[in-house]
C-alpha cells in the first residue's frame, strides 16, 4: 500500500494494531478522521489518552475502574459472598446486561494457556484464594468460556481450594461449547447464571 503522506502512513500502522482491523479498514478510519472537524478527533485523542493513564483497577475484583473500588463491590446492594469468576471485564459487562446477578466479580485478567505462556501465576488467582481463605466468600461461579482453556483454569482454581468450605457452581451449558460469554445473547447468559449447577457435576459430564 503506497501512501503519500508519512503521517498518513504512521496514522494508518498505529491503527491496523487494534485487534481485527486490517491495513485497508485502518486506512479507511483514519481517512474518516481527517473528515471530521478537529475537535472530534481532539476528543477521540483524549479520552484515549486519559484513559490510558487514569484508569484504575478495582482492589477487590480487578474490573476496570475510575477508581480504587469499583461501583459494584463498593454496591450495598450486592452480595459480596456469592463471586463470579470472569475472564475479562467484557465477561462482566455481558453478565450485568442480564439483570440476573447480584453477587460480586472476580476478574482473572485471562485463562491459563500454556501454548500461550500464560500459567496461574499470570492471572489474578492467587488473590482469588486469599479472599477464600480469609472466608469472604460462600459461594464461587465459574463463568469461563467452555473451551479448553476455560475448563483448565476452572479445574485449576477448583484444586486450589478444595480443602475449602465453600460451594462452587459453574454456569448452565445453555452458552455452547467454545463459545465467548460476551457473544451470548442476554436471555441465555441470563438463564444460564440462575440455573447454574454444582461444579461436580460438570467433571462428570465433560
């Protein structure tokens, strides 16, 4: 691709970077930008930027947050014994679209993936068990995608606090096999977290 401006071209390769934009749609948002009347673009700029240095991670469950405590953990209206264990805060934005869950998040930051390099110490599941450990939590949802990584980090986790007395659940397989919970349509993620079933249950049929 031939351009005739460097600073389109540096436009065009910082943007072809996002995840599914090719060289051809990074060119035609840029182009769209230098559209637009500059303070859109300028607005644009600065969110991204003050997002970039002021977001926060929330202390408790490590959802993205303009602050230290999340809105929903900070919530007195949320149960704070019952957690949902998450990959990403997309997992959460998809499940709190449902209306169907009061409890609270615990957001892994991944799934253990050894063709990845990714392993347990990589994710946010050692605070998981500390916050079992201290009996902050009565109940524990797994709501990882049922791929094969999903299942790995859901049996790791499930090892870890075995010794625990606590009730671990996992979502309805209503969400098929190999799917992402954030493509799941409300109504079936939905009943999926009221009807989720003992995590026992899933060894036995997987």
């Amino acid at each position: 691709m031939d351009f005739s401006s460097k600073l389109l071209e540096n436009a065009v390769n910082e943007m072809s970077q996002l995840p599914g934009i090719g060289k051809r749609t990074a060119l035609r948002l840029v182009l769209h930008l230098l559209k637009q009347p500059a303070q859109q673009t300028e607005n644009l700029a600065t969110a991204i930027q003050q997002m970039r240095e002021l977001v926060n991670f929330c202390s408790n469950c490590h959802n993205i947050s303009d602050t230290a405590l999340c809105e929903i953990c900070a919530s007195q209206n949320r149960n704070a014994k019952i957690v949902c264990v998450v990959e990403d805060i997309r997992d959460v934005m998809a499940i709190e679209a449902t209306s169907q869950y009061r409890g609270h998040y615990h957001v892994l930051g991944g799934k253990i993936s050894p063709m990845d390099g990714i392993g347990p110490h990589d994710l946010t599941i050692n605070s998981l068990i500390q916050k079992i450990e201290e009996g902050k939590i009565e109940e524990l949802i797994f709501a990882l995608s049922s791929t094969m990584e999903g299942d790995t980090t859901n049996f790791y986790i499930f090892k870890q606090i075995e010794g625990f007395n606590i009730i671990t659940t996992t979502i309805a397989r209503g969400i098929s096999v190999g799917d992402e919970l954030e493509y799941a349509d409300e109504v079936t993620l939905g009943r999926s977290i009221v009807n989720r079933i003992p995590f026992e249950n899933s060894l036995k049929n997987s």
